[in-house]
C-alpha cells in the first residue's frame, strides 16, 4: 500500500513538471573548415635504410621533421580559430 501511495505522489509531481516549457535555446550554426590534404597525411618517417650514409639519414630526417612541425603548426593555428567561434 505504501508503494502505491508514493507511486501515486511521484506520479502527480511528474504532471505538473510536464507542464513547463523549457526555455527555447537558438542553435549555433557553425562551420568547421576542412583541413587541407596535406595536414591530413601522417608525417613521414624516412628511416634507417643499410648503407647509406648517417649525414644524408640525418638531413632527411631534418627535412622531415620540419615539414611535420609546419603541418602540426597550422593544424593548431586552424583549431584555435574554431575554438574562438
């Protein structure tokens, strides 16, 4: 008997919550630009090929490594931009 009293309570609080109107909240339209082809593309890893010389390894390594901080760079410069929207 206790449940159904207390059934019967709750129930009758859920109504009249159902009655108010949540306030109307305008959507945001906002565009994300797409990232470019290139700061898609994973960094690339030159490796460690036999025989060749470490100086060239190491350049090519350099090489590599400036162009995925660049990528990385402007990845971040485009996320900052959306997050300010």
């Amino acid at each position: 008997m206790a449940v159904f009293l207390a059934m019967m309570m709750l129930g009758g609080c859920g109504a009249s919550e159902s009655e108010r109107q949540a306030p109307l909240v305008e959507p945001i339209k906002i565009v994300i630009p797409r990232l470019l082809p290139a700061d898609k593309k994973h960094c690339s890893d030159p490796g460690v090929p036999v025989g060749v010389d470490a100086r060239e390894i190491l350049a090519d390594t350099r090489v590599a490594l400036a162009d995925c901080t660049q990528k990385h760079q402007r990845v971040v410069r485009q996320y900052r931009a959306v997050e300010k929207l």
